[in-house]
C-alpha cells in the first residue's frame, strides 16, 4: 500500500456547514464594520487656500486674553484687532496690536495671534508676530485671504526719539509649514 506524501486531513474536505460558518462570518463582519466606523481624520493637510470658518465660530476675543506684555503698573489694550482663517482649519484666528496703556509718550506695539482650542476652550496668544523690544507701532492691521498685513511704524536708529518714528514697513505674514513666515520684501520700506 502507498501512502500519499500528504497525509489525509479531515478539515481539507469542504463540507455545506463550511460554507454556512463563513458566510455568517463574513456577514458579521460587514455588519459591525458598518456600525463602527473610525473617528474622521484630523492630520490631514489643508486644500489648497483657507476654508470658509463656519456661520457658527465666531473669533476669539483678544480681551479675555493675558497678554505676555510687560506693563508693571497699567493694563495692555488691544489697540487694533483683525481676524480670519489663518491656519485653514476653518476656525477664526484674531490677531491683535496691543501696547502698555502708558499716560504719556509712544508706547511700541506687540502683534499676537490668539486662537481657541478645538474644544472652545479660553482664548490664548499661540504666535507673537511683532515683538515690543523692536519699537514699532502698527498704524494699520488686517488679516485678507489667510495673510497677516500690517503697517509698522518704526526708527532707523536708535537715536530717533520715540516720538517721531522715522521708518514705515508693510510687512504680511502667511502660516506655512507649522509657522508663520514674514514676507517684508525690502521695497516696502520707507524713509
């Protein structure tokens, strides 16, 4: 008698309660994936241009916010507020000029961006666009198509007295690649 090289496996021999098994298997299979589905993606980049913030967002509100400015025994205003999608979540960013409300003399203008959490949780500065130690004052602050533009008054050296700023720049900033990046080309300043 000749064995075969393979032995003779009763489970290899397909029988109808097989089918039945794996049919119901895969039946149930669909039917809990159709149940449970994945949260929806969160990581995934923009499209190109920022979306429209929905009718229900309303920006966040740069009086609730502590600013990182400063003022020993006066308060920082918000002298100038824009806002807008800057990231393209779909949420409204505000950015905000805010100064030392000083009894006398220029004080420089801060720019920040303030921003809420996905949550809507307290506004809070996540990016400081112009710094106060640079001595500017923002004469004029938007925010159009996702971009920053600012009006900066400013000094050509340190000379100048803080009352007669001697320099103008127009400066915008774009978010790009987890940061914002200051586009200040060296025609836009004046003298």
């Amino acid at each position: 008698m000749q064995h075969p090289a393979v032995p003779d496996l009763a489970h290899t021999h397909t029988r109808p309660i097989h089918w039945v098994a794996t049919a119901t298997a895969v039946a149930a299979v669909v039917a809990l994936s159709s149940v449970l589905q994945p949260d929806a993606a969160t990581a995934a980049q923009p499209a190109a241009g920022p979306k429209t913030a929905s009718a229900h967002s309303t920006p966040p509100d740069p009086a609730a916010v502590a600013f990182p400015l400063e003022c020993g025994p006066v308060k920082a205003v918000v002298q100038k507020k824009a806002s807008g999608d800057l990231d393209g979540d779909g949420q409204p960013e505000t950015v905000a000029a805010v100064h030392c409300d000083a009894p006398m003399g220029t004080p420089p203008d801060a720019v920040y961006v303030v921003t809420r959490g996905a949550d809507g949780s307290k506004p809070r500065v996540v990016a400081t666009l112009v710094n106060p130690k640079d001595r500017h004052t923002v004469t004029e602050l938007a925010v159009d198509g996702g971009v920053v533009r600012a009006t900066l008054l400013g000094y050509s050296s340190a000379d100048v007295p803080s009352c007669c700023p001697d320099v103008t720049d127009h400066v915008k900033w774009r978010w790009k690649n987890g940061a914002f990046i200051s586009d200040a080309p060296s025609q836009a300043r004046t003298v």
